[in-house]
C-alpha cells in the first residue's frame, strides 16, 4: 500500500462554514444497538469512516441486514438481543479500539464462538483492560501474547453481573461491559475514576434499556429487550478540533463550524482552548439525537502557554496531537500531566507528537505521562512521520499553516478512519495540503 504522504504548507486564513463528518463513537454504538434491537432503525449522519466501516461490516457478517440508502445514511434490520447468527470467520475491526474493545464485551454474551482481528496498530493494543472484568463476569476470550489481539471469544458462557471500579477512565472499558451486562444475570455496575463519554448509556436509554448513569457510573442490568429508533449523528468534536485550532493559529482566520456535537465528555479541549486565550463563541445550540450541538465561531488569536488541568484529560484526551500543535506556537510553556494513555492510542502519541515537533524545530520534554512544550519558536519545513496515526497526521496539517516552509507529513491514509473527507474540507477552509499518493 501506498504511504499516500502530504505536503502541507501555509494556505490563506481560514474562512467560510465547515460542517465536519458525524462521531466515530456514536457511529459505532448506533449500528450496535440497532442490530440489536427488535425492528428497523434509521441511522443519519453515519461516519463513512473505515472504522465505523468495520463495525457496519462486522454486522452484516453476523447476520444483520443494513441498508445504505445514501451517504450517512443506514438502514438497520434489527435483529433482536438474541438474533446474531455465528460468524463463518475471523471478524475484522481495521484500525478501531472502539469496535474491538466495545465487541469484545457484546460478543462474550452470545451463543458462538468469534474472534476478532485488527490492522497492525490495532493489533498492538493493550485488550486485558477488558478482558480481565470480561472474565470476572464469566467470560472466555483468550488474548495473543502480552494481552493484544487477536481476541478468540468463547460463546456460550453464563455471564453473571460484575461491580466494577475501573482505575482507568476508558469509555471503551466501560462500555465493553455495560455490553457484556445486557447478557448478564443481575446487575452491572462500571464506577470510573473520572467520567467518561456517556453514548454507550444515553444511547441503551434511547434504545428503550433500563440504565442508571451520572459522571463517573453506571449501572443496568440483564434480560432485557432494545426497541428499534432512530439515531441523528452529531458531528464529531474530534474532527472540528483539527479546524478550531488551525482558525486560531492562522492570523486573519474567521471560521464558523456548523453543529458541531457538544457533550461535556467530548469538550475538553474548547476549555483548554480558552485558558490558552483562544477565540470561540458559541451559537444555535441544539439538540441532535438526544446529544447537545451548537455552532463554533473561530477568530485568530495569540496564545499563552498553561499547565493543562488533569480534569480534563478524558474530556479532550482524542485532541492532545493537535493541542501539542497549538502549544508550540503559545507563548511560554505548556505542561501535560496525567496523560499516560496517549501511550496506548492509535500510535504512542507522546512519543510519535515528540519526534515530529522536533523534526521542526520545536523544543519539547517527555514526560511517561505527558510533555512540556516551549512555545514560540514556529516550526521549521521538514518531514515527520504519522506512524500510520489519522489525528497526527491532521495535526501536522494544522501545524504546517504556521511553517516556514512546506511539511511532509508521512503515512496518513489511515486518516480515512476517522475523516474521510478532511483534505477537501481543509483545502474549502484555505489549509494548503497536497497529496503525494506515490511516495
Ligand atoms: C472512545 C473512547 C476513548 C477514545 C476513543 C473513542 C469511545 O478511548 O480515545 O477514540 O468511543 O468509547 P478510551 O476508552 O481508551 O479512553
């Protein structure tokens, strides 16, 4: 395959209105929830993402018919809490810990074997965080060697309901067995460390399953039955993250990013944001599919270094590639702590943001649990390597518009994953982005 590298260099301000594509997590969540549940469920706003791509098609596998009538659209002839039928082979979750981690725990309560396989980095990703509560609610699932994929599930078992206090804030342990308690006998309860993104919950709400959650726990338990609705996808805070930074580093950007999803667990960095002096207003609040949106308007502005208050780091903790990026060009330091599960991401985004920044000149200190980053300096041309890492790749496209030169960002078609539509909608915006599809 093709590294498909860009070279990306300082484009115009940014300008105009970007309604970036819906959440990856709550792309995945809906068609697991929809094949699910009794009757047919209407998805808008679907991620056409590879990894949401990957849970769709893993759905199908298993028996569940799903229409796509259009783009961001699917159709999900549910099949019942109990109707997935054995898959015939290995089940492919592509680059997505969230498709894997969160299957893991709903294919546990079923009556076949299965097992789950992922890309290179998937493969290298740490499993036990579910598979150890997964097997203290009575699953079987064996790990490759060191605990990572693939993941062979044994069907068949008798979960039973599990109280669980996770010394690790992770939606997706959380909701891995919030999934494996629809199957178990008694109640489940996740307590968390510091909360975590609510979709698994708000969305096993909507979908008529009786669950009890506030920030930081949750607690359903088995034997019930998921009725079929409908789902609106808000648009992924992830994705507008890479635009609300590259609108406030860019002199003479005025950008407004349409309806972007709103959840408090997501917001992280808008706040951090705003510590550091950057400029966004909100306006048209609104509710899509049970989930708070509202419109962000983005102006130019001088930022200041800061330490990043741990409490947010759940909430922003998908956005520390393109924070490390805003905090090079901040005045004085910036300083994250609290921070070690950036080691485990899509790559290690300590090490892999590291390497990169200094490939263009920027002084930056590791730290096990996050980094100091000298602010100021600008970024010189050069090339750094994406490890194959979709959101560093985009930050490194966001840092290029304030480079001295043009930047080669290595490896970045695994930014299909998460945002297939990112070099149109950045070049609309005025990121100068070129693909090298040869290199
Ligand atoms: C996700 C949870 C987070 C996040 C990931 C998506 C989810 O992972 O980084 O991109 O959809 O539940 P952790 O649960 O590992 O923190």
């Amino acid at each position: 395959m093709s590294t498909r590298d860009w070279i990306a260099a300082r484009g115009r301000p940014l300008r105009g209105e970007v309604l970036v594509p819906g959440d990856k997590s709550v792309s995945h969540r809906a068609i697991m929830l929809a094949s699910l549940a009794d009757g047919v469920s209407r998805i808008d706003g679907f991620l056409e993402g590879e990894d949401a791509r990957a849970t769709e098609a893993i759905f199908r596998t298993l028996g569940v018919r799903i229409d796509a009538p259009g783009p961001g659209v699917r159709i999900v002839h549910g099949a019942g809490i109990d109707g997935l039928r054995a898959p015939a082979g290995a089940l492919d979750c592509g680059n997505a810990g969230t498709g894997m981690r969160l299957l893991a725990g709903l294919l546990a309560g079923q009556g076949f074997d299965s097992t789950l396989v992922g890309d290179a980095s998937l493969s290298k990703r740490p499993m036990r965080r579910v598979t150890g509560p997964l097997a203290r609610m009575g699953a079987r699932i064996d790990t490759g060697e060191g605990g990572v994929p693939p993941l062979r599930i044994h069907g068949g078992t008798v979960l039973s309901g599990l109280d669980f206090d996770n010394v690790l804030a992770s939606a997706q342990v959380k909701s891995a067995l919030l999934l494996a308690g629809l199957y178990a006998q008694g109640e489940t309860i996740v307590r968390e460390p510091r909360p975590t993104r609510d979709y698994t919950e708000r969305m096993l709400a909507a979908f008529g399953w009786p669950i009890e959650f506030s920030p930081g726990i949750a607690r359903l338990s088995g034997g019930h039955r998921l009725r079929a609705t409908d789902v609106r996808v808000p648009a992924d805070f992830s994705s507008a993250a890479f635009f609300l930074v590259a609108a406030t580093l860019v002199p003479g950007s005025d950008l407004l990013l349409k309806q972007v999803g709103m959840n408090p667990r997501r917001t992280g960095l808008l706040h951090v944001l705003r510590l550091m002096g950057a400029d966004i207003v909100e306006s048209n609040p609104g509710e899509q599919g049970g989930e708070p949106v509202a419109d962000l308007r983005v102006r130019h502005a001088p930022l200041r270094g800061i330490q990043v208050p741990e409490a947010h780091v759940p909430d922003m903790i998908d956005e520390f590639p393109v924070l490390f990026v805003a905090a090079a060009c901040a005045e004085g330091e910036t300083r994250v702590t609290g921070a070690e599960e950036l080691r485990v991401k899509e790559s290690d985004r300590i090490a892999t943001m590291a390497a990169g920044l200094r490939a263009l000149g920027v002084t930056i200190d590791e730290a096990p649990d996050g980094a100091t980053i000298a602010g100021g300096s600008g970024f010189g041309p050069g090339t750094v390597d994406s490890h194959g890492d979709h959101r560093i790749a985009m930050a490194f496209a966001v840092a290029a518009q304030r480079a001295d030169g043009e930047v080669r960002i290595r490896d970045t078609a695994n930014v299909a994953t998460s945002f297939p539509d990112f070099e149109r909608l950045a070049d609309t915006a005025g990121l100068a982005l070129r693909i090298d599809a040869g290199a």
